[in-house]
C-alpha cells in the first residue's frame, strides 16, 4: 500500500520529513542539491576496487549528452520501521531526456541524504540546477515491521556518496557461505591444499 497525502502531512509532524516539503497526492518531491560528483575515467573498474570521482560543488552543473554522474537531494528523510520508500523520476523531467535513479529503493530504518544516479540520454546538454524538483519519493507499507532495520554503509549519508560496493561482506571469503548444491566436504584431489571437490571452499570453511 502507498501512503497518501495526509498520511505524508503526518510524517512531516513527526520529524520524518522536512517541514517545507513538497507534497503530492501520494508522493513527495524531492529537490536537487550543490554537489554533484563525476566517476573518474578509467579502462577498467573491478566490483572491489576503490571508486575514483571527483566532487564539484555548485548551484549548477552542465551534464552532457550522455553523461552521467552522481548528485543528491537538498531533503535528508527517514524511513521509520514498518515502511519502505522507491524514489521516482518526475514525468516532466524525464520527457527532457534525464534518468533520475538506477537503484531507488530504500529499506525500512534508512535516514539521510538520497544520493541521485543521473543519466542524461537526451542528444542535448542539461544544466542542472540546485533547488529543481527533480524526484518523487513514494512510501510503501510492509506487511509487519522489520526485525532488522537499515544500518547499513549509507545510513545517514550526506551529499553525492561514492559507491562503496567494496565494503560488502561478500567480497571477503570469511563471508562466502557452503553453497546449498553441496552434499559435503570432499577433498578434490586435482587441487593444492584442503579444498572442496563440490563447492571449493576450504576445509576450515566448511
């Protein structure tokens, strides 16, 4: 279920929404922030590797046909327990030829900034300007409350934030799990050390 109108008024009077907030029949809008952060040009970027950017901050910003960068919301927001919100690009916004998100979910628990994903696909330059509403941000009802709300990597992010994919636990092997295929610890005979004929994993591992 979505929230409507009065029920966003009242996320206003409880402190999860600014108070000078725009607010539609089921959605809010969200503006444009100063700071806008452009990936590095490299030949090739692995998951795990450091994201090189760099920051501009300024009321506007030229993005070029093609162009892509990183940019945020003036609005910092909270999720409360029991909801979840999906950040939307704005129908007069996107008839200009600019994606506004690529990821716009936010799980139940988050509070901050909203780093924005902004692609120009129109054939013309935007100028971007601090102050626009540029998204819409929606809030979705769960079934029950969460048992473990977002503490994650971003909570309580300010400004454009760089990916930090490489903080996932996932990228360390400490973290890799058996694998459900596997029907038991196997040594493979073809390989150096303790390893799993099955999975692959380490003795030690299993």
């Amino acid at each position: 279920m979505i929230l409507p109108d009065h029920k966003l008024y009242e996320f206003v009077r409880r402190g999860y929404l600014p108070g000078d907030i725009h607010i539609g029949p089921c959605s809010v809008d969200l503006r444009l922030g100063k700071q806008f952060r452009t990936l590095d040009v490299t030949k090739l970027q692995h998951f795990d590797w450091p994201c090189r950017t760099t920051l501009v901050e300024s009321n506007q910003y030229r993005l070029p046909s093609g162009g892509f960068l990183l940019a945020t919301t003036m609005e910092s927001i909270k999720i409360p327990n029991g909801y979840a919100a999906h950040v939307h690009g704005r129908s007069s916004i996107g008839r200009m030829g600019l994606q506004i998100q690529n990821a716009g979910f936010i799980d139940a628990g988050f509070e901050g900034e909203i780093t924005l994903e902004l692609h120009n696909q129109s054939p013309n330059d935007i100028m971007l300007r601090a102050g626009w509403r540029v998204c819409q941000l929606s809030y979705h009802v769960l079934q029950e409350h969460t048992h473990h709300p977002y503490a994650g990597k971003y909570q309580k992010q300010v400004g454009a934030t760089a990916s930090r994919l490489r903080e996932d636990s996932a990228v360390s092997e400490k973290q890799v799990s058996k694998p459900r295929f596997c029907p038991g610890f196997e040594i493979n005979t073809r390989a150096s050390g303790e390893l799993c004929r099955w999975c692959g994993l380490d003795r030690k591992d299993h």
